[in-house]
C-alpha cells in the first residue's frame, strides 16, 4: 500500500568561510585604447553562473553599452586571488569586489567625459575618453577590493559575528511510501529561498532545482560503502545518484529581502538550496507511516526493517 505524507523543513545558513577567516576578494577594470572595458576577476564558475553574474554587477555599475564589457577570469597572470568558488561567496563577496572596482572605474570615466564634453555611448567615444583620459593623467585602471566582516565565535560566551550575511530557505516536499517494498517516491517540491536580490534568475532557478535533486540523492540513495579502508562503490555503476525519473516537479520561488551589505541587495545562494531537502523528506516520510528515520540514505532496506520493528 502507498501512503502519502508531506514534510516541511527551514534553514539558515551563513556564507562565507566564516568565525573569522579572512575572506577576501578582489578585482581589477581598465579601460583599454580599443574602446573596451575588461574586468579581470578570479570567478570559478562550478555550475553557479558566477561568470555572468560578475559580467551583469560590472554592466549595472559601469552603466554603459553590455558588448562593450569582457570579463577576464581564467588567467592567473592577469588576476588578482579573489578566493574560492565554495561556502556561497562568490555572488557576495567577489561580486561585491567588483562592484567596488567598476564603481570607482565608472567615476573615473565620468571624470574625462565631464572636462572633455565627450559623448558617452559608443566604442568609438570610450576611445575618445581613453586619449583624452591618458592626456590628462587620469587613471584608465582600478583596483577593487571587498572583505566578509566576521569575527570568531568566544567559546565560553558563544557570542561572536561568525557568519555574514545569512541565506534562508524552506521546503515543503511530498511523498509516497510503499510500505510493502519500502521505496520513497518524491511526489512533489516546493522550495523557497532569500538570497537577497537575485542577480540571474535563470540561473538562481536552476541552481535550486539542482540542489533539491542533490538532497533528494543524499536522503534516500548516496552512501559511500567503505571496507578495510578503501571505497567499495566508487563508479556511478553502484553508487547510486537520482536520475530524472527519481525528480519530480519542483517549484522554486525567491524572496528578495535585499542584503544592504550585498551588490544591488544579492546574497549567496549555492549550498543553502539543498540543505532543506534531506529534513523535509524524513519529515514527510513520518508523515505517510509514523516512522521516524534518524539515519540517512533511507534506502527500502532501512525502511522495510523499521516498518516491521514499528508492527512488532
């Protein structure tokens, strides 16, 4: 027999390395003779869309024709550590370092337009500036630099500023439980974040529906079998992730609190999106059969063994 039941689960989540680690990020803009205007940053784009991210803050802030704009992000010899693609940083805290540097950029270049009565809306006119610019001893090249204020946690008060910002999210997740085979069908996912203003909503939406598939994985089928030692399941072949058949529909809806310490309000959004998943599908699954699972994957073995612990 197939029983349905609904789990629900909220988070919070601080990016960032944290408890005081220096978490710093930094970005270089010039404009060059051709008329262009290139942002180097180290951006690692790991799935997150954080290229184009960083492309959009430095178009917003620059306020001037989008082709006309290239990001530089790939060569160590012309970038500048801004720190790693993890903890949700990026969006934030590199993000905002190239909001400083473009910022400062674009006040340099208003600067030439302003004393040269240049126009300001094509390339041909960004090369006027730039002649003009170099003439008058006016800087072609910024530098930005943003870092995270956190501090370390007193282990004997518990006070301390360990994370900023925080990202929030919730789930609401349906399933049906077989209690003669013990599978868990994920039904349905509804799921909810505030990551401050989202910068690339296409990619905010994927990346949530990417993080409800990862939770779905490491609720019911991930486990890493080890023996001796070593990894037993180490091909794709026995370890056992979901496939489209295993995802169901998932609606995604963003709660834009804007962050005031975030570029135009954005926070970081990566982990936070899977946290919830787990929770609300253990949730869900005491929902359909009252059983209460403290372990996870919650394969149909575990499952099976707990229902008939439960009717004993």
């Amino acid at each position: 027999m197939k029983n349905r039941g609904v789990g629900y689960a909220t988070i919070f989540y601080g990016t960032g390395y944290g408890n005081g680690f220096p978490d710093e990020s930094r970005a270089t803009a010039e404009l060059m003779e051709n008329g262009e205007i290139v942002v180097y940053v180290e951006v690692s784009d790991v799935g997150s869309g954080g290229i184009s991210v960083m492309w959009q803050i430095a178009t917003e802030t620059l306020n001037i024709d989008r082709n006309l704009i290239k990001v530089i992000y790939n060569d160590t010899s012309l970038i500048r550590d801004s720190g790693t693609a993890a903890a949700s940083r990026q969006t934030y805290n590199t993000g905002n370092a190239v909001y400083d540097v473009c910022k400062k950029l674009r006040n340099n270049l208003d600067s030439g337009v302003n004393k040269s009565k240049i126009k300001f809306v094509s390339k041909e006119d960004l090369k006027n500036i730039y002649k003009y610019m170099i003439e008058n001893e006016i800087s072609t090249k910024t530098e930005g630099y943003f870092k995270a204020e956190t501090s370390q946690i007193d282990m004997e008060t518990g006070e301390g500023n360990p994370y900023w910002p925080y990202t929030f999210g919730a789930q609401k997740v349906t399933v049906e439980v077989d209690d003669e085979t013990g599978k868990v069908d994920v039904i349905e996912v509804i799921a909810v974040n505030d990551a401050g203003k989202i910068i690339n909503p296409s990619s905010a939406e994927g990346q949530a529906q990417g993080g409800v598939a990862m939770g779905i994985g490491y609720a019911l089928m991930e486990e890493i079998e080890i023996e001796k030692g070593s990894i037993k399941n180490k091909n794709f072949s026995n370890y056992i992730i979901p496939t489209s058949k295993d995802v169901p529909h998932i609606d995604t809806y963003f709660v834009e609190e804007l962050e005031e310490s975030g570029p135009y309000g954005a926070k970081g959004i990566g982990e936070p999106v899977m946290i919830p998943t787990a929770p609300a599908i253990l949730n869900a699954i005491y929902d359909a059969v009252g059983i209460r699972m403290y372990s996870i994957p919650v394969t149909c073995d575990k499952l099976l063994l707990a229902l008939k612990e439960k009717n004993n």
